[in-house]
C-alpha cells in the first residue's frame, strides 16, 4: 500500500481499518540464493538495493531479535560527510546523496532535515587545522563553509560566548547539507521497501552456525532451521567478531560501548547540530525538544549494551560547558550500543578469505549516516562478487598490506578512534 | 561502573584506571614474519564473555595490571599485576 495524503484521507473516512503490515512476516525457507545476517539498518538497506537491482534474486534478512532493535535504534541520527581522506570523502557523500531522496523513494518519510553540522573551534589552531580539513571537502566536491565567531553567534547564539571559558569559541566550519533523520524510521522503510521487492525479513532468526565447504559459504544454521544459499552477507556492526568467528574468521575489532542520552524536552532554541573535540561532545535537538547528547566511547571492551556513569558525566560536563544554560534540565533516559571498533578506524565492507562470504561492519561510531551508502555497496560487492570503486578501499586485506584509512592517524587503539 | 581491586591500593573506581587493551597478544620477535607482526597489529578475539586485558591505574600505584573481565556481565574475576612472569 502506497502512502500518501490521499491514503491518509482514505483511512480517515474508512476508520483506519484499511492499514496493511508495513512488511510481510514470510516462514523461513530452505533455500535462498543471498542470506543476509543482520535485520539493522545496514543489512535491510543491503537487501533493498540488492532486490532493486537484481530482480528475481531471492534474498533473505535474518534477524535474531527485532527490526532495527539494535544500534539502529541507539544512535544520535546525524548524517554528515566532512570526512578528510577520499575514499572516506566520496564513499559518505555517495551515501548523503542517496538520503537527500531517501523519502520519496521508500515512501516512508524519513523525517530527513539538512539542518547543517556545526563542528566548534576553539583556538587559532583549531581554526586553521579545521579550515584544512574543510578546504579538502570543497575538493572533493562536497559543501562546506567557516563561520567567524560573529556568524556563528548569529546561528547558536545560545553557546558560551565567554573568552575565560576553558575551550573558549574562535569560529566554526560547518557542513550544511548534513542534518538528522528519524533512526528508526530508517530501518522500518528500507523494511517495507525491500519486503515489497519480494525480499524475506524473518525475524526472532539468531544465525547459530555457517556451513562452509572448501572455503566456499553453503549455508547457516538458525534457531529456526537450517538454510542453503550462494552467498552470505555479514551486516551486525557490534557483533561482527561474533558472527565472522562462525567461519574461522579473526578481525581487526574490537567492541566498545558508545552511550547517548536525551533531556526532558524543552522549547525549540538549537536548529543545528553542534560538535566540540575539545569537549567530546556534541548535540543536537530533536523535533519533541530534548537535548541529544553524545560522547565519545566507554573506553573498554564491552557487549554489554549498558553504559557506565563516569562516562555520562564527562559528556554531561561539555555539554554544559558548551551550553551553559543546560544546567538546570534533567536527562530522562541514558543508553548505549556496541559499536565494533576497527584498527585505524574506518569501516569494512568487501570481501572475506572465505568464498561468497561478504563483510559489511567495522562502522566504529558513525554507521548510521552510512545506512544508505554501505547498502549500495553492499549489495554491488555482493552481486559482483568485486567491490565497486566506492567500497574498493575498504577491504579486509588493509590491515595486512598496511593501506589503512585512518583519519585520526592513532595507531591500533581502538579506543582512542572517534570521528 | 567497575569497582578494581589493586592488589597494591585495594578497591578503587575505575575512572582511576586507563584500559590498555587485549592481553593475550604477544610481542613478536624480531625476525618474525612480516605478516605475523600485522596480525599481532591488528587482530584481536574480541570475545564476548571472559577477556583478559590490560589496566593502568593511572591515579593510584601507577602500576599496570592484568584483568579478567566479563564482556557482558562486566564481572571482575581475577587482578593481578602485568609483570613479565605474568604476560
């Protein structure tokens, strides 16, 4: 069923009686020529665009608890592509564009606002790294601007203009066509569209085992039945170690916690999102007027999607000084992910040393922007059994040719990436 | 929150300590294979459940220490100091 204004009226006259599942609730069959491990964001959107593209191709999302019930469902929403080095560059910025007409093609309104990304600088050095950095954006073809002190005044007025502040404000630059979206709405309308490509979505589905043959994949073992398929795509950022180590396969991971939290909701006043290095910090307001904050990760292997306090303080501690007059609300709820944290920081998507088996995770902390983007891929590196050019340089093999994307330039500490 | 027993400063909270990261890796020797240093590098088990790993406690004895630690429960089975014996 399409949506529209006219369905709406339709509805509204019809008592609401007329709504149809937003996508379809199949039974597990034997065969499948793509399984997709992973009911996320990431494996939804790669089940869409390997449907879209291949008609007749039947593919499968397993899904071990509900859709988009993991990170899909805990991260800070924003999408951005201020990346530096270029494969990063044009890989976010492919992935920007498609979520600029993301909506209308799902026809699931995404609540997508390109309110722009406001990263603050704190000193004269700060400025002039982060002008570098945004000067390469506009030679990548991607927009970007510096704000004085003044224009950034105009635009936030409500950050701690005081020069004895601790990180006090010089400028900013800005991207402006990055924004936030709805998370959850993500997952639910790559869910609908691919259902309604023919793509089966099984839920309450927990991948116990891959078979593989003379190092060519065969098929998994669920908690619902045993499947045979061709090829197998891996998409469960946080658990990646986890479900590569079904094949023999040991990764350049390790999982860490990253925690969000909202405040009780007040009037509108921040129409951007807003971010300080200097904090480990950064927020944005959501359209029922919480404050959004986010930080930097827990620092410590954990899957246990539970975060710790002196981490919410540290992060509650920039955002005030950032906003000082946060001081007086309330933070209603506090959660976290897992997010798999990969050597030099960028994400994995292509190949494995296993045939016809297909990695997609290492997404640190940014995999949400990257949902439209990574699914793309995805599926052409699938379908192709070759990764295209805009995923070409995210391959697992880096970490043995030692051609690492690392935009922090920090070495093999996991815990010490965050961009 | 994690609560560390030091075996040299007692129960302290963890925001006095610095995780250090996996501590089964061993160092590789000097005439390794190349690509034996880019695993040590790079791989890591990344288990979920018992880990052993590195702790310095930054704020206290400034002594580094080996931990076993649950990944999900984030139990604390056993502090013991990183010393060569100990690798």
């Amino acid at each position: 069923m399409r949506y529209s204004f006219l369905s709406i009226a339709r509805e509204a006259l019809n008592s609401h009686k007329g709504w149809t599942e937003a996508w379809k609730k199949p039974q597990l069959q034997p065969h499948y020529d793509v399984v997709i491990i992973g009911g996320g964001g990431h494996g939804l959107a790669t089940a869409y665009y390997l449907a879209k593209f291949n008609r007749g191709l039947r593919v499968a999302v397993l899904e071990r608890g509900w859709i988009g019930g993991g990170n899909t469902g805990r991260n800070t929403t924003v999408v951005r592509s201020n990346y530096f080095l270029k494969a990063n560059a044009d890989f976010y910025e492919h992935s920007l564009k498609l979520w600029e007409n993301l909506t209308q093609e799902l026809n699931f309104n995404l609540m997508f606002s390109q309110r722009g990304v406001v990263q603050l600088c704190h000193s004269f050095h700060d400025m002039e790294a982060l002008t570098n950095r945004y000067n390469a954006l506009r030679l990548n073809n991607i927009d970007s601007d510096t704000l004085t002190r003044e224009q950034l005044k105009v635009m936030v007025p409500d950050l701690n203009y005081d020069s004895d502040a601790r990180f006090p404000i010089t400028g900013a630059v800005i991207q402006r066509r990055a924004g936030v979206a709805r998370h959850d709405a993500v997952a639910w309308g790559f869910a609908r569209a691919a259902s309604g490509l023919g793509v089966n979505i099984i839920e309450n589905c927990e991948v116990t085992d891959i078979d593989v043959d003379m190092n060519v994949v065969t098929g998994v073992r669920t908690s619902k039945g045993n499947v045979r398929c061709d090829k197998i795509g891996i998409c469960v950022a946080g658990h990646t170690s986890e479900v590569a180590r079904l094949a023999g396969l040991k990764l350049p991971i390790e999982t860490h916690l990253l925690q969000a939290m909202v405040t009780e909701p007040v009037k509108p006043f921040l129409h951007t999102a807003v971010a300080s290095s200097a904090l480990h910090c950064y927020i944005s307001q959501t359209d029922k007027g919480e404050l959004l904050i986010g930080g930097g990760i827990d620092g410590y292997n954990s899957y246990s999607q539970r975060g710790t306090w002196p981490k919410i303080e540290e992060v509650v501690s920039g955002a005030i000084s950032m906003f000082p007059r946060l001081r007086g609300l309330r933070l209603m709820r506090t959660w976290a992910g897992v997010m798999d944290m990969t050597m030099d920081g960028s994400p994995i998507i292509g190949k494995t040393p296993i045939k016809h088996l297909y990695i997609d995770g290492g997404w640190c902390i940014g995999g949400f922007k990257a949902i439209p983007g990574a699914g793309w891929c995805f599926a052409h590196t699938i379908v192709d059994d070759e990764p295209h050019p805009l995923n070409a340089e995210f391959n697992l093999e880096r970490f043995r040719t030692g051609r690492l994307l690392s935009e922090q330039g920090s070495g093999n500490t996991p815990h010490r990436q965050a961009h | 929150m994690l609560l560390i027993s030091c075996p040299f400063c007692g129960p302290r909270p963890e925001d006095e300590f610095g995780f250090g990261g996996d501590a089964t890796l061993i160092n590789p020797k000097e005439d390794d294979n190349i690509q034996d240093v880019a695993d040590y590098m790079f791989l890591r088990d990344n288990p979920k459940g018992w880990h052993k790993e590195y702790w310095f406690h930054r704020y206290g004895c400034r002594r580094w220490l080996k931990i076993e630690r649950h990944t999900v429960t984030h139990e604390i089975k056993s502090v013991s100091p990183a010393t060569e014996q100990n690798l």
